[in-house]
C-alpha cells in the first residue's frame, strides 16, 4: 500500500478480532515510530506494550466503564514522551514528535491489514492509571493504541472541505 492511499483509507476501528498482534510484528510497527521527525534527535517517545497484569491494573484503575473499552482490542500500547518542562518550545516540539510516531504506527498497522484506533485515557495523567503502566515522573501519556485484526468495515467521517482550512497568503 502507497503512504497516500494509507493515509486516506486508515480509519479509527472499534470492534476487533481475538487475536493479538504476534511480537514480531508489533516490534516492527515500534520501529516504525522510532523513524518519525524529531527535532534534535531527542527520541521523546516511549512506548508500552500492555501485558495482561498491566491491562487489569489500568482496568482497575479507570473503573467499571472504562474497563470495557479497555476490553475491545487485544493488543495495547501505551505511548507517552519525555517532558522537557524547562524548555516549553522543545517540549512541545518532543509532544509533536510523539505523535507523530503514533501515526505512523497506526499508519503501519493499517498497511499490514490492521485495525488500529487512537485513545486517550484521563486516568493516565492521575496517580493511579500512571502507577497502573509504570509511567515515571517526567513521562506524560499521550494516548493508548488499540491495535489488533478489524471485524467490520469503518465509515468515513467528513473532513472539513480543504478550502475551510487552507488560505493561500499573498
Ligand atoms: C490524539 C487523538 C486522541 C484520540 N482519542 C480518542 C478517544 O479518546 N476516543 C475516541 O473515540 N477516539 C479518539 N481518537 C480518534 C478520533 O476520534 C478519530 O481519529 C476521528 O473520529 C476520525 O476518524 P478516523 O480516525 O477513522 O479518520 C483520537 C484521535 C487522536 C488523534
């Protein structure tokens, strides 16, 4: 799959099939992240593969609710950045950077027939859901990746016409 068609046909999955994503290829698409743009080669990002113990402590951790959702794929991983509180631009240059790797895990995961859905989890900016992923201080979560086989079709939701988002400047 070219990036332009991953890109325009990725959707956000809800819905998943049992089976986790084997090692090898989950360690390919970390990989993967590892090669998105970084201001200063800082590598801000980390990533957290989410064991069983790990998903009943952040189970436990969001609650009842929250703990169904948490059931939906079979393969978690959290993905946080390294905070540089100090520096505010290179802060929010190493935040952009962490995102972007998680695009393009998603973007990977898709390519390889994947589902693959981006959440972001309260919990994990409170004691309990940091403890619960053994996030340290200085580490700030900025999502968890649902990965895993999809099970239904995704629709397409509207983006706002280009021209609602472009201006051209003189
Ligand atoms: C930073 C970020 C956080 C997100 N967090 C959530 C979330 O907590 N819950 C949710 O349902 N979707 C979440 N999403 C997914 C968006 O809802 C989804 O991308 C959007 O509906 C567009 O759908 P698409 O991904 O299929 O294009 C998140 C996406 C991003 C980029």
């Amino acid at each position: 799959m070219d990036v332009e068609t991953a890109i325009r046909t990725r959707r956000t999955h809800k819905a998943y099939g049992p089976d986790p994503v084997d090692r090898a290829t989950l360690t390919a698409l970390l990989d993967l992240g590892r090669w998105a743009p970084n201001h200063h080669l800082t590598n801000p990002w980390r990533f957290r593969v989410l064991g069983p113990v790990a998903v009943e402590r952040l189970k436990a951790a969001v609650g009842p609710e929250g703990a169904t959702k948490l059931d939906r794929a079979p393969t978690l991983v959290a993905v946080s950045y390294v905070r540089t509180p100090d520096d505010p631009a290179a802060d929010e240059e190493d935040l952009l950077a962490a995102g972007s790797a998680a695009y393009a895990i998603l973007l990977g995961a898709h390519a390889r027939g994947l589902a693959g859905y981006w959440r972001t989890i309260g919990v994990l900016n409170e004691e309990a859901g940091r403890a619960a992923i053994g996030l340290p201080e200085g580490e700030h979560a900025i999502g968890v990746l649902h990965l895993g086989t999809p099970r239904q079709e995704q629709r397409v939701p509207e983006r706002a016409p280009l021209a609602d988002v472009l201006t051209f400047l003189d």
